[in-house]
C-alpha cells in the first residue's frame, strides 16, 4: 500500500533529474483545501509546507493540519474535520454564487 506514495514523487524528481507529468501543471485554477493528519505515519505533514505553494493556486489554498490524527483524519477526529470541511464548503458556495 505505501509504494503508492512512494511512486508519487521519486528522490529523482525532487531532484529535478527526473520529469513527472505534474510538473507540467502551470496552476491550479480551483479553490483547494488540504487536510493532513500531524500524526501521520505515511508522510510527513510538514510536506505541505514545502509542496502546496499558495502561488500555485491563485484562487485559493488553505492547509488544516490536525493535531492528534493519523492518515485517517476523517475518522480519528471528526469533531475537528467535519467543522472545517462544512465551513470551506459553504465558503466554496458563497463564492460561487458571487460570480
């Protein structure tokens, strides 16, 4: 089941020696929310921070890190997951019935 991450980005491609298809996405034109487990044992939350670049998705990035879940967040704590997603999705509404 890991070696699904562990494809996703090689050490050849954080390195720039090698290509991945997803380098060649310019930006990402949709509001996107992250939603990572500080526990988690797959990855590293702090991935976030080095990966999603607000710059890279000019119409929204927001990253929720939650304290005391795994890599099942939605599951661990959905005392704290659940607010946050309905709150983004409203917002997502909002916006959307602006424009």
């Amino acid at each position: 089941m890991l070696s699904y991450y562990r494809q996703n980005v090689t050490p050849a491609q954080l390195c720039g020696i090698s290509s991945n298809p997803l380098q060649r996405i310019d930006k990402i034109m949709v509001p996107t929310l992250t939603i990572a487990g500080i526990e988690d044992g797959c990855y590293d939350h702090r991935v976030f921070d080095y990966c999603m670049l607000p710059e890279d998705f000019p119409v929204g990035l927001k990253v929720e890190k939650i304290e005391g879940a795994g890599h099942f967040p939605h599951q661990e704590k959905p005392e704290i997951l659940n607010p946050l997603l309905i709150d983004w999705l409203l917002t997502c509404e909002d916006e959307a019935a602006e424009t």
